[in-house]
C-alpha cells in the first residue's frame, strides 16, 4: 500500500503571505497526484490533478509541482477564504486503490 | 451542471445492513468510474470502492472487503453501496464522487454533499 504523508499538520499565515502544503509519498506515483481543498462542513473540492494542472475554475495563485515521491501544494497569496483543509491522493498503483494523505489545516493569523 | 446526490445513511446497529444511493446527473452515467469515499467524524478522507464506468470491474477497501458491494442501475442513473456486517468503525460521512478521466481510473473531479452514517446500538 502507498502511504501519503503531508507535513505540516497545521499551517497558520497572514492574508497576502504565500504557503507551501507538503505531500510525500511512500513510493514512486509518477505524476498521478491530486489535491482537494475541504472547507468546514462542506464536501472536498478538486484542486489539483497530475500534479500540477489545475482544475476547472481554481484561482491561479493555487499551484502544484512534484513528481515520483515528492509534490508541493503553494498558495501565493493566502485569501480567508482559503481557509481549509487541503489533502493529497494518489491514484498510481495496480490493482487500483486510492489513498489520502491526512491533511494539512490552513488557517489565518 | 454535473450533479451527484447521495442518500440512504441513517443510524443502524452494529451487525445491520444499509444501502446507500448516489444519483448522478449532467454527464454521461457509463462513461465514468464512480467511487465511495467516506470521513469518520473529524478524521480524514479515506476511500472505500469504485466501479468502472460499464460496471464491468470494481475495487474494494481492504477494510470492507467482503462486507461492502457496489451495484449500479443505469435506467436511474445511480449508484449504491451496499454496506453488511457494520461495525462501529463504519461510522462516518459517506461521498460518492465522479472519476475525472472517461473510461479511467484517476482522481475525482466532482464529488456529493455526502449522507451520514452511524453505526450504534
């Protein structure tokens, strides 16, 4: 089983500062990499899928880079509505299974 | 507009069955996978099955393997998970989302407002 481990826990900025969300995974998933943003009560939200293309409708100062076991989720200029948590998740490996980091919460000073 | 609408979840006893239902709409039902995935109340997302678009193949969770089925009816657009034997631990939100790829297995690009599971006696 691949085993995705995002750092920090807990990410806390000022509005207008840029973040950087960290994703490593266990083994090498090539580019096949996506991130969700999940406000409070609300169901997740594509972000991010093969690393690094961005999905339909997602503001451009959200991007992604990495690729194999390494990936980077950065907010360029924290907004309070991004206010979250973000996850990664893999979808690499065969026989298919998925598997999500823990999530980082993003929050504002 | 893409549309996914679960239901079904409810509180049940350990050991009970449940079946929940994912209405989809807005795109072409068979031309994608759909998967389940579910968060235990302020954990993580953690996914559960997924069957392919022409129903042909799906994938289980090792943790509800043999007690979890997915099924589909394409007349009705919609997808059930058919959950046995559930435990305390199945306790959670359950989502079911859209696989972003047609014909393919990949990330999920729309996903429900999810449907409350609650395993208690």
């Amino acid at each position: 089983e691949i085993v995705m481990t995002q750092s920090p826990a807990t990410l806390s900025e000022s509005p207008g500062e840029g973040v950087i969300l960290s994703c490593r995974a266990s083994q090498s998933v090539s580019g096949n990499l996506a991130w969700y943003q999940q406000k409070p009560g609300q169901a997740p939200r594509l972000l991010i899928y093969g690393a690094t293309t961005r999905a339909t409708g997602i503001p451009a100062r959200f991007s992604g880079s990495g690729f194999a076991t390494e990936f980077t989720l950065t907010i360029s200029s924290l907004q309070s509505e991004d206010v979250a948590v973000y996850y990664c998740q893999q979808y690499n490996n065969w026989p298919p299974t998925w598997t999500f980091g823990q999530g980082t919460k993003v929050e504002i000073k | 507009e893409v549309q996914l609408v679960e239901s079904g979840g409810g509180l049940v006893q350990p050991g009970g069955s449940l079946r929940l239902s994912c209405e989809v709409s807005g795109f072409t039902f068979i031309n994608y996978a759909i998967h389940w995935v579910r968060q235990a109340p302020g954990k993580g997302l953690d996914w559960v099955a997924s069957m392919s678009g022409s129903g042909g193949v799906t994938y289980y969770a090792d943790s509800v393997k043999g007690r979890f089925t997915i099924s589909r009816d394409n007349s009705k657009n919609t997808l059930y998970l058919h959950m046995h034997n559930l435990r305390a631990d199945d306790s959670a939100i359950y989502y079911c989302a859209k696989d972003g790829m047609g014909g393919g297995l990949s990330y999920f690009d729309h996903w429900g407002q999810g449907t409350l599971v609650t395993v208690s006696s």
